[in-house]
C-alpha cells in the first residue's frame, strides 16, 4: 500500500472531529481487512478514522460497527424486508457508475434533511477517475426502473458497506435497509467473515437504523481498548448499554 499526503476534505472537517486521514494510491484486501479492523473506514479514495462526530452544534461519540457474518442469519426483520421487496429484481455486481445511477442519487439527496455529496462520483472517487479499492454494486430493479443503488469494498475476509440510495417514491419499502441486508447475504455466500457498516452515534437517532440490522451478531469497537464487544447480550436479551443509544 502506498501513502499520498494527507489531505483533508472540507466535509470531514465539518462533520468530523480531529479525524486521521490518508490518501491512497492502492490497497490491498488484507490491508483494508486490517483498517476496518482498527475503526477505519472509506471516504472516497481514502481512509479515515475518528471517534467524534460534530451535527447540528453538539459533539457526539462515533461508534464503529461490525456484523459478525458468522453468526448472522436472515432473521425476522429480514424476512419482514423481504416479504416486501422480494417481488423487486436484485442485481449484484462489480460496480460501474452511470447516469442512471447518478439520477437515482439526485433524487435521493433532494429528499434527506442532511448534506451529501455533490453527486454519486465524488462520493465514491473525489476528483479521481481511479478507484483503488474492490467496490461492489447492488441495484433494485422495479421492472426496467433503478429504484435502488448500493456499494460495498471487498476485501480478503471483509467488507464494507459504503453507501445506500433509492426513489423516495418507495420509502415506505425501507429500501436502505434491504440492501444492506442483501450486501451482508452476498458477503456471507463470499465466506467472508465481517461487515462493517459503519458507525453510529449515541443520541443521535439518525444512525440507530444500523442497530437494528442483524442485531444479534451486531459487534461494536472500543476504541481505548482496540477490542470488538457483542452488541447484544444474547444471555438475557438486552442490548449492551455502553453502545446503544436507546437505553
């Protein structure tokens, strides 16, 4: 792997506090393996690790996620998602950006209350044409219609979900959450052992989505100790309140 200067974005800056940042010029997949092991996680054509978020005027802790792909099944909220989308076409594949695509996120953006980027391409690639990490694409056909787009970085016994968008036409068919649940299917029939999605921020409910997907082989990152602890304390049910939001 090789390192370029660190460059910080502007959004970072406002989102994230004091994060670490490198530049990529390649990676490889146990390299990013290790990365999302240790809490990093992709930005366009780099990488970056924080601990603290900053929205709306107050500072919020950044807890990162993983899932278990070992312990996952399709579980009862899947199995809900699909009896609603299972109708839909899923496509899986090496990913290419089109136009399509990029009116699929236009659409998308206009209907969320926080920035995103500019378009689809700076999202994955910045101002690059290059992508040096292993991206992969789900798309959500209803007919010939693109009503829903994801991607998610391979790596040797890894992945990372990257982002997900769809029609706001179809909310009511929590697409989002679908995708990410057909991304760590996809992952599992790869063998691969983690899905990282990202991370969530205690008392701020934007993110507690994640937390309800594949709960029970959910894992959070203690970042002091550099360990990975079970989200959901399988013993007695309950939810490990050092990591959740909602207790």
């Amino acid at each position: 792997m090789k390192l370029k200067k660190f460059h910080y974005i502007y959004w970072i800056k406002n989102i994230f506090l004091n994060p670490q940042l490198i530049n990529l010029a390649n990676i490889e997949p146990a390299q990013l393996d290790g990365f999302l092991s240790l809490g990093w996680f992709r930005i366009q054509q780099t990488i970056f690790t924080t601990n603290y978020l900053y929205f709306d005027g107050q500072e919020y802790d950044a807890i990162w996620l993983r899932v278990n792909l070992d312990d996952f099944t399709a579980d009862k909220n899947y199995k809900k998602l699909f009896t609603k989308n299972g109708h839909f076409r899923t496509e899986i594949k090496r990913a290419i950006v089109t136009a399509e695509h990029e009116q699929l996120y236009n659409s998308y953006k206009e209907s969320i209350s926080f920035e995103g980027a500019q378009s689809l391409h700076s999202l994955l690639y910045g101002k690059s044409d290059l992508n040096v990490y292993n991206t992969w694409m789900i798309e959500i056909y209803d007919g010939t219609a693109l009503i829903g787009s994801g991607c998610f970085d391979l790596g040797s016994n890894s992945a990372a979900g990257i982002f997900s968008v769809y029609d706001p036409r179809y909310k009511k068919f929590s697409l989002g959450k679908y995708m990410i649940y057909e991304k760590m299917l996809f992952c599992k029939k790869q063998n691969l052992t983690f899905f990282y999605p990202g991370y969530f921020a205690p008392g701020y409910p934007v993110f507690d989505y994640k937390l309800e997907i594949g709960k029970e082989a959910l894992e959070y990152f203690d970042a002091e100790q550099k360990k990975w602890y079970s989200y959901y304390n399988k013993s007695d049910g309950c939810f490990n309140a050092l990591a959740s939001s909602q207790s």
